[in-house]
C-alpha cells in the first residue's frame, strides 16, 4: 500500500480506471464517509453501492492540481469516459493511518463547457 498522502490518492483515481475493486477497498478507511452536492456524508457500503459502479465508465484522470496539506490531498483533475465525455471535477481526500476516511466533490463542468467563452449558460432558460 503506498505510504504517502498523495501516492494513496493516486492509487484511489488508478483502481476506478484499472476497476480493481480489492484495491479501492484496502484504500478506504471502515470508517469512511463520502459527500458531493448529491451525497451528504454517506457511509462506506453506501458509497460502495453508489459510487464503485462509476468505475465502469471511467478511461482516466488528467491531474490538474494535486497538492497535500495537513492531511488533505486536494485533487483537479479532468475525467474521461469511455464514450470520450470529458468532465472537470476537484476533490478533497482526507487520509489518516494510509487510508481515505473522507471525500469531499465538488463538481465542475462537461469538457467542452456548454457555455462558449465569456458567456454563461442561463439556467433560467432551462
């Protein structure tokens, strides 16, 4: 198992696009909780039956920042699906012990953005 903050978190993104689920397990605390705008601090077996099945889909991570501080690993990154969707999200790993004990999502945007640049989509038209 790798020894530092942002080598777990590596191996984390790396079992979704290998779809190596004993890997992501031994990655993640029992104590786990997981939160996104759709997820407020769902449990470990919760996150496993929502979450894991992603890893279907999931071709790869393009890191566009990957920074530690005080335990935190703070993640960008660009996703890319099988079916070529792009899509930019960042994340905040807690680790402790050399295991994820929280994630935090915060969703980004499709890649291309809907919106061309220096406009914006208006969500009151949709």
């Amino acid at each position: 198992m790798p020894a530092d903050s942002i080598a777990i978190a590596r191996a984390s993104y790396e079992a979704y696009v290998s779809k190596d689920r004993a890997a992501i397990e031994a990655l993640i605390a029992p104590g786990f909780h997981f939160t996104s705008p759709l997820d407020n601090r769902i449990d470990r077996a919760t996150y496993f039956e929502r979450c894991w099945p992603n890893s279907r889909t999931l071709e790869g991570f393009e890191f566009i920042h990957l920074l530690e501080a005080n335990g935190r690993v703070f993640a960008t990154y660009v996703g890319r699906n099988r079916d070529d969707h792009r899509f930019q999200n960042t994340e905040i790993l807690t680790i402790g012990d050399g295991q994820i004990t929280d994630v935090e999502v915060y969703f980004g945007w499709s890649i291309p953005h809907q919106a061309a640049e220096g406009r914006f989509v208006d969500a009151a038209a949709n």
